[in-house]
C-alpha cells in the first residue's frame, strides 16, 4: 500500500512537516485573496488589504490548522 500523507503529523518527518506548512501557506495566502476579490464583486464587506495581510492570514490559519492536528488523539490503524 502506497500512503501520500502520513497517519499523524506526530510521525511525518520534518521535512515532511514543513513542505506541507509551507504549501499550506500558499494556499491560504491565494484563498484569503480569491475570498476577498469574492466579496468585493458581491458587495459583501470582507477585504484583504493586500498580498502581506493575506499571507498572514494564512499563516494563522495554517499554524492554528497544524496545532489543532499535532493534538489530536491518533487514529487507530485499521
């Protein structure tokens, strides 16, 4: 069996670990933006100030989104 992501972040290595953070960031980052060009063309108030404002949104989405997975209780393989 092939496994592209591993079981827990606990147990990834760390490069592992970081390539993902960091393309996490990059996703965060554009979806802040995409979000934001969104809700600008339908009237609606969310407004990202700039390229700087959303990667830092996206690196607290991200470090909270890491966190919360590093603490969660393991899965049990079946």
């Amino acid at each position: 069996m092939i496994y592209s992501y591993p079981n827990s972040i606990r147990t990834a290595p760390p490069v592992a670990t970081l390539l993902l953070a960091v393309v996490g960031f990059v996703q965060d980052a554009l979806a802040w933006l995409l979000v934001s060009w969104l809700a600008s063309q339908m009237g609606f108030g969310v407004e990202v100030d700039g390229v700087l404002a959303a990667v830092l949104g996206g690196l607290v989405v991200r470090t909270v989104a890491l966190a919360a997975l590093a603490l969660a209780p393991g899965r049990e393989a079946a």
